[in-house]
C-alpha cells in the first residue's frame, strides 16, 4: 500500500512538475544558443518555447514554410502580383520570403533586445543565382539588413562569397556563412569577418550590436563523405561516418576560440543527436530542423558540456586515412580559397538550392497561370 501511495504521489508530482526539455534545460544550463532551422511561424513559436533566441532560413526551408499554408500564400502571390504588374516569378516569389522574413523577425524581437542584437536574429538567405557575383550578394545583403532591425543576412562560403561578407559586414550587415562544411571555410568566413568588424572600427562606426555567425552544415559533410564511400569503394565502419561533421565542428570551435574571433560557430543540417549532443557548452548556436527539435527533447538525451571532448582516436584515425576529402575539410590548411566551390558538398548544396528558387518560381507559376488540365 506504501508503494501505491507512493508512487502515486510520485506521478502527480511529475504532472504538476513536467521535466525541463533537454533544449531548454542546454539554454538555461550553458552557454549554447538554440536558433529554429525555420521561420515557418508555427514552428518558431513552439521552439521560442524551447529557449530558442533566433531562426535560420535557406530556400529550401523557405519553399517549404511557403507550401506548408500555400492558400494564404497563394493569396498573397495573386495580391502581390495584382499591385506590381511587371514583376517576375522569381521577384514575386522572394517578394514573399522577404515578408515570410519579416513576420518570423517580429517573434524574435524580445530576444533581441535582451541579447543586444547578438541573438533574436532572422537568417535571410541571398539568392543562390547570385552566387557568382561578389557586389550583387553585397547589395541583396545591404537590402535584405533594412528589412528589420533584426536580420542576419546569409552568404555562401566561396571565394566569391567570402568577398562579400567582408564588404557587407563593414557596412554594418551581419552575417550568416552558408554553404560552409569545413575548417578552412569557416576560417576564412572569421578572417572576413574580422577585417570588416576592423573596417568599421577605424572608422568609428558601431560594431557592438552586430551578431556575427558561420555555419557549419555538419549533416551534409557527413553526406558527402558516404557518397564519396559509395563512390570509391571505401568500406569503414558506417560508424566513422557520423562523425565527421562533428570532428570538423569541434575543430573548428578550438580553432576560433584560440584566435579570438567574434563570430560564433552554428551546428546545422542535422542527421543524428550527435549534432546537438556534443557540441552542448560551447559559446556556439544549435539550429536543429523543427522535428528534429522534437526529437531531442522527447529524447532524454542529458544537455551535458562536450564540446570539449575529443572525438575518438580510432573514429579520427579513420577518417584520416580512409578520406582525403575529410583531410581537406578538417585540416585549416585543406583548401584554399579557390577550391571552396568545388568541393562536393557546396556544390551538391548549390545545386540544391538552386533547384528551390526553380520549384519557388513553380508555385508563383501556378497561382498566376495554373494549368488548364487540372
């Protein structure tokens, strides 16, 4: 009878005192932030609720906040279209992630007036069909900066974009590396970074509330590499090859840390809880998709510090041997600037990228001509 009562007593105390979620218990615990791989605004809600302090976006997540309520959307296009007569699909289509944007920016203005503008931001990509040319990412960058006092603006890790970020972070922009996999983009993204923080410092312009960060898109490293296995007859343990993200990020983080850099690391392009888990206790973002938030919070995975912990020997032993493309994308030294494009995860995500401002063209085309047949 004790045990009943017990136990009973023991349930209505979970019941009026449910457990912390991992990703809330990881924001009030450490220092790593929780930023919505999404703006859809459902979604951001619900992880605001989470500790999330910010929310990223590319034109794949865009597509997909768009087609998750497409009749609003779809009302919205024809209205938008209606007002600006001569407008394309494609600036009809960014018309509307540019006020997707803007709404999910307003869910985060608490946050950042708390954080002083080095959280609460909206992650707006730049069109990837701009990806060639440096002064065009810069003036969308300057463009998609005054849409809200809160925007982070995300430019690709290429030669080209890595130019831009420069440029636009000294007039004031701040910025979101994308299209990043490996340590010596990330590097190069901070140097960029740093030079333009020091432009303006010069000049005695304002640095203090901006809220620079590089992308790592750990999951999409962890992709390449099996379809380089794949593709080259390598077998290794399956194992090795969820690590791979995780090395390259925990690397990176030493890295910044011991340079001094301002701008933070962001875990993205999730693919297993390793990509949260140990990388918990580093001043870094976390930017798990909306469902994989759900995951891990249902998990009852501890919010433990491990980002400190070294990746075993043997996992990095064989990754080392086994993978000239993971010695490229770990050592600082693996690529230079140039080679940045051709690696085979940032042009399978250029690619894919491109592919979503296709299908975004896709649905304006429907609502302003939709096909007869149907």
């Amino acid at each position: 009878m004790s045990n009943l009562v017990t136990n009973e007593a023991m349930h209505a105390d979970t019941e009026a005192h449910p457990p912390v979620p991992p990703l809330l218990r990881m924001t009030q615990e450490t220092p790593t932030r929780l930023w919505n791989d999404s703006a859809a605004p459902g979604e951001l809600c619900a992880a605001i609720g989470w500790g999330a302090v910010g929310a990223t976006c590319n034109p794949v997540i865009a597509l997909s906040a768009l087609q998750s309520d497409l009749p609003r959307w779809q009302r919205r296009i024809r209205g938008y279209a209606d007002e600006h007569q001569t407008a394309s699909e494609s600036e009809i289509g960014w018309a509307m992630i540019e006020e997707l944007s803007v709404d999910a920016a307003g869910l985060l203005a608490d946050a950042f007036a708390e954080h002083a503008g080095r959280n609460g931001r909206l992650s707006v990509q730049t069109d990837p069909r701009l990806y060639r040319d440096a002064e065009a990412l810069v003036d969308q960058a300057v463009h998609f900066d005054a849409l809200a006092p809160n925007i982070i603006v995300k430019i690709p890790a290429t030669e080209v974009g890595i130019r831009a970020t420069e440029e636009a972070t000294y007039r004031g922009v701040s910025i979101n590396a994308t299209v990043s996999f490996t340590v010596p983009q990330a590097v190069a993204v901070a140097e960029a970074i740093e030079r333009g923080l020091e432009r303006r410092e010069l000049e005695g312009l304002d640095v203090a509330g901006m809220g620079p960060v590089c992308t790592i898109m750990v999951g999409r490293l962890d992709d390449w590499l099996k379809t380089v296995a794949t593709r080259d007859g390598v077998t290794v343990d399956p194992g090795i090859l969820e690590w791979a993200g995780v090395a390259v990020f925990k690397h990176a983080y030493r890295i910044f840390r011991d340079r001094g850099f301002r701008t933070r690391l962001l875990s993205a392009a999730f693919r297993n809880h390793m990509h949260w888990s140990q990388l918990v206790g580093g001043d870094v973002v976390i930017s798990p998709p909306f469902e994989w938030q759900e995951r891990l919070n249902a998990s009852g995975i501890e919010p433990l510090p491990r980002i400190d912990e070294p990746v075993p020997d043997a996992v990095l032993g064989g990754l080392h041997e086994s993978f000239l493309e993971f010695r490229r994308a770990y050592e600082s030294d693996g690529m230079t600037l140039d080679e940045f494009e051709g690696f085979g995860a940032t042009r399978r995500t250029l690619r894919q990228f491109l592919g979503a401002c296709a299908d975004l063209d896709s649905v304006v085309r429907d609502v302003l001509l939709p096909d007869p047949a149907k």
